[in-house]
C-alpha cells in the first residue's frame, strides 16, 4: 500500500498478528480469523522500485509519480494498492509473446481512481485465506506506460470490474 499525504509519497508496512495475546498453536488454521492488522506508513521517492524492479522500474516510477501528481495537493490524501504480482505476472507474460498480448481480467476491485481518495488502512478480507481489493488503475497505468491501451468496465457498482489490457510491443 501507498498513500499521498500532503504532496508526499508514503510506503505501508504491515505488521500481522493475533488479537489473543497467546495462541496455543500457532500452526491452527483458525487463527487466520484471528487476524490483527497494523499499518505504519514512512515517506519514500517515486524510484521505490528501482533496485527490486529492474526491468520495470522505470513504468513503476511512473504509476507512484502519477498517483503523487494527481493526489499531491496539501488538501488532497489518497491510499492506493499496488498489484505489484499482478505486474510481474503481465511482465513475464508478455516476454513470451514478443511484447504482445490481449489480456481480460476480472475480480474485486477498483478501476476509478476517485476511489483511493482518503487515507485508509486497505481492508483485509478473511474468507478461508484473505485477499485485497485488485487495482485495475494502477494495472491500466502499468499497460499504458508500456505503450498498450486498457478498456475498464465503466460500471462503477459492480462487484466485479473487469478490464481488458492490450500490450503491443511498441514501448518507447
């Protein structure tokens, strides 16, 4: 998670643990519904990724740079997911396809970036494993960036967004 706080650019940290002060069995897998989430948020530079994310890093540096431009006014705040498995994933599958690819994607998630506006812990949910909310945005700006386009569905009250993306290997 990321947030905008006044015209800065902040990382989250999670810090996992159970709402009991004792487990007995830290192997039960019914402590997942035990979950205590804790966020702590320290300020960064859009090159986040530039170590981690070599061969991306200059497309990441424009997704965190386009959020802290659009939310960086001191009034505007703003928390924002990034699916950075989501863009590995679409990474590697276009690097077994020349560069080119149609993909459709469907889940929970967000594909408005009007959404993020706000500073908010991201809700975890719990259902036998848990999950986050997709950010069908972020992965928009991500195919953009490299010279595709994306189409989101404009329906804002679905459960589920669905988008599709189209790298054309033409990247500049």
């Amino acid at each position: 998670i990321f947030q905008i706080e006044a015209g800065q650019l902040k990382e989250g940290l999670i810090s996992v643990g159970s709402r009991n002060l004792f487990e007995t069995d830290a192997l039960d897998p019914e402590i997942i519904k035990r979950f205590d989430n804790h966020f702590t948020y320290r300020v960064i530079n859009e090159n986040y990724y530039a170590e981690s994310e070599p061969e991306d890093s200059c497309h990441l540096r424009r997704i965190l740079r386009w959020y802290r431009d659009f939310f960086g006014d001191a009034s505007d705040e703003a928390s924002i997911l990034l699916p950075i498995g989501a863009l590995r994933a679409l990474r590697r599958l276009t690097s077994f396809s020349c560069g080119r690819a149609l993909v459709l994607s469907g889940d929970k998630g967000n594909n408005n970036h009007e959404q993020f506006r706000g500073l908010n812990d991201p809700h975890v949910a719990v259902h036998g494993s848990f999950s986050v909310m997709v950010n069908y945005h972020a992965i928009g700006l991500y195919c953009t960036s490299r010279s595709g386009f994306v189409l989101h569905d404009p329906q804002e009250e679905a459960s589920l967004k669905v988008s599709v993306l189209v790298f054309t290997n033409q990247e500049d």
